[in-house]
C-alpha cells in the first residue's frame, strides 16, 4: 500500500506487502543527514539495542530523466502483532501540534499530535519499573541525537483498542514490551 505523507514533509510512503518494511522519499539534505550520521548510529544500535530509535535497513536512489529520488528503508514500527488502532506523533510541545477537525472526523485514519492526544481519553499506565526503563531507552537516545546536533524528533505512539475480556488475558501474558504501555483511560 502506499500514501503521501499527512505531515509538512510531504514525502511519498509506501510498504512491503507484509506491511513489515516502509519505504519514504526523502530530500537530499536528509539523505545526506542519514550518511553523516550513520557510523555513529550504527553504534549506538550496537551498544543500545533496546533504542527506541527507528531501525534504518537501507538509503537508495533512483535517477529518472538526471533527477534523482532517495528514499530510506526502514522497519515498520507498527507492525506488531495487534492492529494499532490510534497513532500519535508526540513532539512534548503544543505549539502547532493539532490536527484537529480532521482527526476528530475520522481517528483512525489520522496521525494524531500531542494536542489531540492530551484531548483524547487515552493515558500512558507505566509500572515504576518500566518507568525507569523507558526513561533510560529514552535519555540514551535524546543523548545520542543531542550529540549529533539532532534535535527535532518525535515520539510515535501506537494505540490498540482491546475488544473483550479474553484480549485483556492474552495481553497479559505478552513479555513486557514498550508496544504494550498504553491503555484507555476509563478501562
């Protein structure tokens, strides 16, 4: 499947038909970004390999009529075992951070902000102990950026609505994973 982005970007995504891989265009100086940063980041994935950071597996260009196209390969974060019914790109900002009408229109099909996602009824439920993991994951990787002047990044926060009971059971018993952190605020 494929889609244009909802964001300011503007870039072209597109997925493996296991929805395991997503494709993106990218701008030239990103691309170069990428090549600059990526010894570095293949190290940090090494001695961090719980990072919450996303998994890049390949930077391509293609040259049609003396222009060129890069786009990145990467893992599909949401592609869990569990359908992710909400998402939100979460900057822990307010300022231009709402999609608004169009989200509230149709939830599903919107990338939710931080905005929309402090005016929904979804809260985080952390237990202290993965409190502290989190925190870490998350300091070792604003470090990480912070070091390579990286300072514009996000949090994306996939939600999967539990149906019944008998789903509340089986995810109980998954291990403990950062996919599984997020429940509805009146469940």
């Amino acid at each position: 499947s494929q889609k244009y982005s909802d964001g300011r970007s503007g870039s072209f995504f597109c997925f493996t038909p296991d929805g395991n891989l997503i494709i993106k265009t990218i701008p030239v100086g990103e691309m170069k970004q990428v090549l600059r940063i990526l010894p570095e980041y293949y190290e940090h994935l090494k001695r961090n390999p719980d990072s919450l950071l996303p998994r890049f597996y390949g930077l391509y260009s293609i040259t049609f009529n003396y222009e060129s196209i890069y786009f990145l390969v990467a893992l599909n974060v949401f592609h869990p075992p569990l359908r992710v019914h909400r998402i939100y790109d979460l900057k822990g900002s307010w300022i231009r951070r709402e999609v608004g009408e169009k989200y509230r229109e149709d939830p599903s099909h919107v990338m939710g902000m931080d905005t929309d996602f402090i005016n929904s009824s979804f809260r985080v439920r952390v237990s202290s102990d993965d409190q502290k993991t989190l925190y870490n994951r998350l300091s070792q990787d604003a470090q990480f950026l912070e070091n390579l002047y990286l300072m514009d990044y996000s949090i994306l926060l996939g939600i999967h609505l539990v149906e019944d009971s008998a789903e509340v059971v089986r995810l109980n018993n998954f291990e403990k994973d950062p996919t599984y952190w997020i429940s509805e605020n009146n469940a």
